[in-house]
C-alpha cells in the first residue's frame, strides 16, 4: 500500500535530526509538524519572522499578528524569536537552516526542482519564498505523490515546469518510495508496498 | 527635536503623496498590513501607483481596496495568487495592471539595500530560472549568482505596535515582517500604531526601527 500523507509525514519527521533548525513549506510539508517527537528540539523557522513556532492556534489563541507562511494563525513556544523579512530571508540565503521541506511538480534525477508556476497561459505567477530556501537551506527535502493524476512520474530526467532552483534537491519523499537525488542521479533508499524493480519500472529514470 | 512629527489622522499623513508614486507597503497577508493608511490614500486620490508589498491583497481591504479603486498601475510583490486575491486577479487577467513577481528574499534584500546604500548585490536565488532571465551573473565560490537592484519607495505606508514621539518604533509578534526594511528605503516614511507613548516610554535596548527612518506617525483609529 503507499502511504498515506500522514505516514509519509512520519517519514520525514524521523529523518530529521534532533536539534535541527527546520521550515516547513505550505501544504503537505506542514504536516510534518505534528509528527516530531516533543523531546526532538527541532526549532521550526516561519518565513514571514519567527523561530519556534508552536502549533495552529485555536479559540481564545487566535492573534492577527501571529500567523504562519501560509496565514493560518499560530502559537509561540517557548524561547520563539521575531525578526523583519530580510533577516528571516538571511537565515535561508545564508545557509543557517538545517533542513526545508517543500512540495513540488516535478523534482530531477540532478536535484533540479519545479514548484512555482505550472507555466500553464492565464496562471499567475506566485514564487514567494520557494527559489530562496530551495538555494538556501543545507538540505531540501521534497515531498510530493510520485505519480500525478495521469500516473506520470513526477521525477523526471529533466524537468518541464519552469524551474525553481537548479541541482538544490538531496531527497524526494513520496506516498512509493524515498529517493536521492543530485549529481549522481537517483538512487531509491526505501520503497513503500512496491519492489525495487517494479519501481524502476514505472519511473524509467 | 525629532525627524517624526505626530499628526492627528490618517489623512494628514498621507498627504502630499504624488500620482506615480513608488509605494512601499507592509505586512504580510493581513498582519502588519497598515489598514488606515491605505483607506486615507484611497480617499487621498493618488493614482498611477506602482506598489511593492508582498502580496497583492487580500479580500476586499487594505491593498485590496487600493487596487480595487484603480489607482495602481503597477505590482511588485512575491505572492500575487491566493485564495483570496479575487481582486488582484480580475485586474491582472483584465490587463489593467503590471505585475513584476520577486522571490521574497530578493524582494526583502533589494528594499534592505535600497534602506543601506548598497548600489546592488549578488545572490544565487533564482539563478538558473525565469525569474532571472536577462539578469547579469556571476559565478562566486563556484556558484552562480544574480545581480540584483535595490527597490527604493517614494512613500513608505507600515504598521507598527508603538511608537514613541521621537518615531522609535517596536512591533508585535510576526506583524513586524516588511516594516523594518520599508522604513529605511522610502523618501518618507509613514506610520500607523496602535499608541504613541512619550519620550522614554520605550526600552531603548528593544527599540527596532530607530526614529531616524520615520517621518509622520498617526495613531490607529479605535
């Protein structure tokens, strides 16, 4: 069976070393929260200004000025920190973040990766943060279905989507399987209710 | 005697603003976004705008009104689409606005530069994508980087939590996000706090936009 987007959050979380500054991107990577052991000490970074953040706020915790990237309001832990946009920006161009995860279209065997802009006529351009933490953070996770709609893989030799960053993956987490990639090309670390073989079969990478 | 005069209303202090005027706007989404002050240049009537903020509205206020009222020409933001950018939308779709799209940590560095005197700079963002085609690079460390230009406002309009009657300014939680940079990159600086609290009444040692960046401030109306 692949895995569900709960699982593979699970997945991810148990990669991430303890102690690691993290960001999370919008959508399915915010899930990944949620499954970090309370004693990991994992600090997550928000792009719009703040270290440690805690979790979604509810009820009397809701606060205008205390939202995440993706606007949804939050919480602070303990020993959180606020900072204006270029210094949080800093933290990603300057490579003090440990891991960032992010969705994606497609990722390349090299580490190349599409998540902005589908390219499509009519679609508007929206990049916010992603080219920055996609050169910036010393390990990008990407986590992502491996198959669209169509069943088309989307790790692909070269990417069609107009590109976020150039050769800036170390590692695809999908609903099949974990794969590395960068200048070596892909290599599959674990496969989730599908073989090795029948894997590389369906990629054809 | 200090650079920052404390007006009344929202109106007074964004009086003078030109059509064709560069505006720097703050927030982030909703937070930080100066509410007021957009209201008063809507009622101020300045047109041909070009707005840089790092979205492009959201529902039917603050930025969203401004576009809304047709005095924008031009957007430089990161975010335009969201799932409340109706308006943004139509008027993108409709041609009646330009928009330039700006990763965020460029957009955040081109207006810190534009703030610090820094003629340009280079970054890897981008580098290797649209967003940079027609750009100057150059490889640094084996890496390629972009030359990127500073983005200076005419006006900057932002939010902050307090202020004292010296312009010292200090924000609240993630609200604080563009204020900062905006306040040191535009001719002058415009903002809107919740309380102004006399000479003193601010921890010097917390003090983040210092008095020198800011021009007029106008408490929020309640």
């Amino acid at each position: 069976m692949p895995l569900s987007t709960d699982e593979l959050a699970a997945i991810v979380a148990r990669d991430i070393p303890p102690g690691s500054y993290v960001n999370l991107g919008i959508g399915q990577p915010t899930k990944v929260a949620d499954h970090l052991p309370r004693d990991s000490g994992v600090v997550l970074h928000t792009e719009n200004g703040m270290l440690n953040m805690g979790p979604a706020a509810t009820g009397d915790q809701i606060d205008p000025d205390l939202i995440n990237a993706g606007k949804v309001p939050v919480t602070e832990l303990p020993g959180a920190s606020y900072f204006h946009h270029a210094d949080s920006f800093a933290m990603m161009r300057g490579g003090h973040l440990d891991v960032c995860v992010l969705g994606a279209f497609q990722v390349s065997v090299t580490g190349d990766l599409a998540n902005w802009h589908t390219g499509k006529p009519g679609d508007i351009p929206a990049v916010g943060g992603a080219m920055d933490l996609a050169i910036g953070a010393k390990q990008v996770f990407v986590m992502m279905t491996l198959f669209d709609k169509q069943g088309r893989s989307k790790l692909v030799p070269t990417c069609t989507y107009p590109l976020t960053g150039i050769g800036c993956v170390s590692r695809v987490y999908t609903d099949v399987a974990v794969i590395d990639v960068g200048p070596g090309g892909a290599t599959v670390r674990e496969t989730f209710g599908i073989t090795a073989d029948e894997l590389r079969d369906r990629l054809a990478v | 005697m200090s650079r920052a005069r404390i007006l009344d209303s929202a109106d007074e202090a964004v009086s003078g603003i030109e059509d064709g005027s560069t505006v720097l706007v703050g927030g982030f989404g909703l937070a930080g976004m100066p509410f007021d002050l957009i209201d008063a240049l809507i009622r101020q009537g300045a047109k041909e705008l070009t707005v840089v903020s790092n979205n492009a509205g959201n529902g039917e206020v603050g930025l969203a009104a401004l576009l809304q009222a047709g005095r924008v020409r031009k957007v430089i933001c990161s975010f335009p689409r969201q799932t409340d950018s109706h308006v943004f939308d139509g008027l993108y779709r409709a041609g009646k606005i330009e928009l330039e799209v700006v990763p965020q940590g460029n957009l955040a560095e081109r207006i810190r530069a534009a703030g610090a005197g820094i003629g340009a700079f280079y970054c890897p963002t981008g580098a290797g994508t649209s967003l940079a085609e027609g750009k100057e690079t150059r490889t640094i460390d084996g890496r390629v980087h972009v030359l990127e230009y500073p983005i200076k406002g005419d006006v900057a309009l932002i939010s902050a939590h307090r202020a004292d009657t010296m312009g010292n300014l200090v924000y609240r939680k993630t609200a604080r996000n563009f204020g900062p940079i905006m306040a040191t990159a535009a001719a002058t600086t415009i903002a809107q706090v919740r309380e102004v609290v006399p000479v003193g009444g601010l921890d010097p040692e917390a003090v983040v936009t210092p008095g020198i960046y800011v021009h007029r401030i106008v408490q929020e109306a309640c």
